[in-house]
C-alpha cells in the first residue's frame, strides 16, 4: 500500500508567529483605536472585497500632463453632491401645495434655524454647478476627450447636462412667487411651441391644459425624486467609463513613439 | 465546429438529455430562462405601466369648465373693457384665478357673426407669444404684454411684438341679466372659432394641424 508523505516540520515550531501592534499587540489607548478601526474595515473587505474596486477607481495611473482642469468633472459632482444634501434638508420644511408653498418658503428664510443659509446654498449652488459642468463640457471638447474610445461618455455627460438644465427648470417654480410662476408659465409654453408633440409635452408638464392643482406637486416629484435618482445612476456610469477607459491626455502632450518607450524601458533596467 | 452542431439533433431525446420527452426540442434550462424573464417583464411591466398611465392620464381627461357668473349687463359697454375676475382652477387660491376684459359685442369693431355666445365679448388675458399676463390700456386702446412687448389691438388682433395670434376668447352668454362667462376659445388671424390652444401655437395655415387640439379642452360643438 502506498503511503502518504509525511509533511516536513515548520522551520522553527518553538517560536511564536509575531504578534500585530509596536511590541505585543496594542498597548497605548490609540493602538487600541487604530486596531478597532483595521478589525473592522477589514471585516468588510473579507465579506465584500471592496477595497479591490476602490484601489482600481482611486489610483488609477493618469498621463502626463493632467492639470486642474480635470477636477472640473469632480467639482461638479461635489456641487451635486451638496445639491443633494441641501435639497434633503429643505424638503423638511418645504409644502408643495399651491396654497402652501409660497409660505413655506418664507417660514425657512425666516423662522428657520440656518434656514436661509441652506436654502441660499441650494438656490446659488445650482448655479454653481450648471456653470461647472459647462466648463467640464468645454474641458472634454477642448482637449478632444470626446473621441475613441470616449464617445459613450460624452453622450452620457450630454444626457447628465440635459437632466441637469431639467432640475434648473423644475426647480425654479417651486418657491412659487410671482418670478417663478410666471417663468414656469412661459417656459412651459416655450415646450409647447414644438410641432405636434409639444402641445401634449405642455400638457404633461401642467397635468392638465391650465396650471392647476397637481403641477406643483409634479414639479417637485421631478424635482426631488425623478430626476436625481436619474442623474446619480448616470453619474456613476460615467465616472465607471472615465475609471475604466483612463482619462485622456493634454492634447499638447505627445505620446512617446514606441522606439522611445523601448529605449527608456531597457535604459531602467 | 459547424460540423459538431450540424450532428446535434433538434430533438432533446437524441441528445440524450437525462429526462427528455418524447418529441420535446426545447431544454428546461431554456424553457426556465425563458419564463423567468417572461415572468420578470410582467412583473416590472405591473408596475411601470401603470405608473406612467398615472403620469400621462392628465392629458387625455376632460376639464370641467364651468360657467360662472361676471356681472350684470349694466356693467358693461361697447366701447371699452371692464376687467373680471375668473376662476380657471378651483382650489388653488390666486394661482388658479386669472383676468378676463369684457365688452358689449360691437358692430363697428366686430366682424365676425352673432350667436348665442357673443352678445358680449370677453378676452383672455394669456398672452399668445408666451403666456404672460396681458393688460388693456385704455388711453392707447390696446392690449399690452410687459414680457417681450407683444402688442394687441382693441380685439385683440396682434399689432406687434411676437405674439403669434390673436388673444383667446371665452365663450359668454346671458341668463336674465347677468352675464356668464364659459369654456375658452382660440381664434386665428380672422378670428374664426378653434378649439383652446396654447400661447405660441400659431393657427393661420398650417399651424391649426402641426398644433392639434387636446382631448382636455374643446370648443363648442358646431360653433
Ligand atoms: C453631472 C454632471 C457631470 C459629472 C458629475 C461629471 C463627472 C466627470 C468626472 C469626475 C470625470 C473625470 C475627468 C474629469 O473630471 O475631467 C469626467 C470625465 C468626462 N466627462 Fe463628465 N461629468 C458630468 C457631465 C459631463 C458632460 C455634460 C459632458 C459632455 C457632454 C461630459 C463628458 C465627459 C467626458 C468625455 C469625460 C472623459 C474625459 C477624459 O477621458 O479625459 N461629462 N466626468
Ligand atoms: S409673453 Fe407676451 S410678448 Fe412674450
């Protein structure tokens, strides 16, 4: 009968393996603490692995050459981002009733602890962030970042842009003063004017043919529920692309002919 | 390659699935992928349809526009406007109210026929460049947009500016003496009857088919 190897011994079975922390284990009330936090980041990544995917999104190799201008895309998500976060907090105190609103508005800027202040970051960070996200159009058009294999990420981003114009029109009505009534009004029938379709796009948009009862609380769905949701999920494809694809390089920065990147590679060695 | 799946049988008996029926060409992976997507669609179709119906259905009701009374017929002259107040949505305070200029019917001004439904002539407010709110000034005898200057003439004809037709109309009739106001209208450049359309929808042309009315708001029948 054959017989199965013994397995040789450990090296030094008399030694104990070593221990974590500067001598024994943790000692001082911050090893303690920085234990606590490794223990339980690492019991995530044992279940989920998430840190692969992180290192992959968070250090990616970039080109020579990337300068301030390819934050724009990261600025613009943060201007989203506090979007979000303002808007979250304003629908705490906010009625979207046409009887109610108005009121509503003025009980945050007034009575509302910090309540201007949030409402102000709201209202002047969506002009914020349409500006930046202009700017990062015209920063992946100037620098021809739109080209293969790119091309799926610039109709994305036309698609965040169009969804992004979408929460500025949609948004303007809610304060529902004379300014927004009367804008949304116009803009509405600006959605009219296009042949055939248009007259039924005015008519979604009011939920009737007149501004009634139920336009308001529409306007805030989309506002605060249709829109957003939309944008975020294209925003993480987007940013998967950018991750996926690397970004592109300045267009005045050359690529190496293969000839040099050889030379270079034999001289490192 | 080619050759292999040349060989294959369509029948899962002579492939010699464990379990296969007699005559049956269809694997149950298949036949359970199939049904899981099929089941899957129903499912999300369950939802979604219905909530898109929920979304769109606004446009096919009706809306109910009811008459309502704007005053007795001493109010009103043949020579000038006299404004009202109407109330277009119920229930939704100053933004459902918006202001109607009444005025006797005049045969010096006005051409087009008597009926039942114009012995006074009542003109919407809703400018028809973009829908800002209209005023009628007396000493220039126009209607005036303080949007982007569209301006109408004492019938509210465009005289300039943007405005792509004449102002909308309400339908009016009497009941005794007093005046009721009803369902609005659009008129095109000889002001003709159509059914309401929205500001910037021009009907001279071919604007009444590439603008088609809605199922929320017709005109009266045979007027
Ligand atoms: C909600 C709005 C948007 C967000 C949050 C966003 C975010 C980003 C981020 C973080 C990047 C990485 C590189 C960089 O920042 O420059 C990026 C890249 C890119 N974005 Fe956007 N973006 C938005 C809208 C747009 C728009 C409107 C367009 C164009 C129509 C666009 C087209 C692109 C393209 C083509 C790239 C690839 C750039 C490269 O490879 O160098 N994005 N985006
Ligand atoms: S809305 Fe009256 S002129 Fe534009």
């Amino acid at each position: 009968m054959a017989k199965l190897k013994t397995p040789t011994l450990p090296s030094n079975p008399l030694t104990s393996p070593k221990r974590p922390g500067k001598a024994y284990g943790p000692s001082t009330p911050l090893e303690h603490g920085a234990e606590a936090g490794i223990t339980a980041v690492d019991w995530i990544d044992e279940r989920t692995s998430l840190s692969g995917g992180l290192r992959w999104m968070m250090f990616r190799k970039v080109p020579k050459g990337t300068n301030w201008f390819y934050t724009l895309g990261s600025a613009t998500m943060f201007a989203f981002l506090s979007q979000a976060v303002t808007g979250v907090f304003l629908a705490m105190y906010y009625d979207p009733s046409a009887t109610r609103a108005y009121e509503s508005i003025q009980h945050i800027n007034n009575d509302v602890f910090l309540g201007e202040f949030v409402h102000g970051m709201h209202k002047w960070g969506s002009s914020v962030m349409v500006i930046l996200i202009f700017l990062h159009m015209g920063r992946t058009f100037f620098f021809g970042a739109y080209k293969y294999p790119r091309e799926l990420n610039w109709v994305i981003g036309v698609a965040l842009l169009v969804m992004t114009m979408t929460m500025s029109f949609s948004g303007y009505l809610l304060p529902f003063d004379q300014r927004s009534y009367w804008a949304t009004i116009v803009g509405v029938n600006i959605n009219g004017t296009g042949p055939l379709v248009g007259p039924y796009l005015s008519e979604f948009l009011r939920a009737g043919p007149y501004f009634g009862a139920t336009t308001l609380s529409r306007f805030y769905a989309i506002h605060m529920l249709l829109v957003p949701g939309a944008i975020a999920a294209l925003m993480g494809f987007h940013l998967y692309l950018v991750a996926k694809l690397g970004t592109t390089a300045p267009p005045w920065v050359r690529a190496k002919s293969p000839d040099a990147l050889r030379e270079q590679k034999v001289s490192d060695l | 390659m080619t050759e292999h799946k040349e060989s294959k049988s369509k029948y899962t008996e002579d492939r010699q699935i464990p379990g296969a029926f007699e005559g049956e060409t269809v694997t149950r992976r298949r036949a359970m992928v199939l049904g899981g997507q099929v089941a899957g669609g129903v499912a999300a179709a369950a939802f979604a349809l219905p909530a898109l119906g929920f979304a769109v259905g606004p446009i096919f009701e009706k809306q109910d526009q009811p008459w309502q009374i704007v005053g007795n017929t001493g109010e009103f002259n043949p020579d000038s406007y006299v404004p009202r107040t109407i109330t277009l949505v119920a229930g939704i305070g100053d933004a459902g109210k918006s202001t109607v200029y009444l005025r006797k019917y005049n045969p010096d001004l006005d051409t087009e026929p008597r009926d039942e439904y114009n012995s006074y002539i009542a003109i919407s407010t809703l400018c028809m460049h973009l829908g800002c709110p209209v005023r009628f000034t007396a000493a220039a005898q126009r209607f005036i947009c303080p949007c982007h200057g569209g301006v109408y003439d004492i019938v509210g004809k465009v005289n300039g500016g943007p405005p792509v037709r004449p102002l909308d109309r309400f339908y009016t009739r009497l009941e005794a003496d007093r005046v009721l106001i009803g369902p609005r209208f659009s008129v095109n450049s000889e002001l003709q009857r159509f059914s309401p359309r929205d500001p910037g929808e021009p009907l001279d042309g071919v604007g009444q088919y590439l603008y088609p009315s809605r199922p929320s708001m017709r005109k009266i029948q045979g007027t």
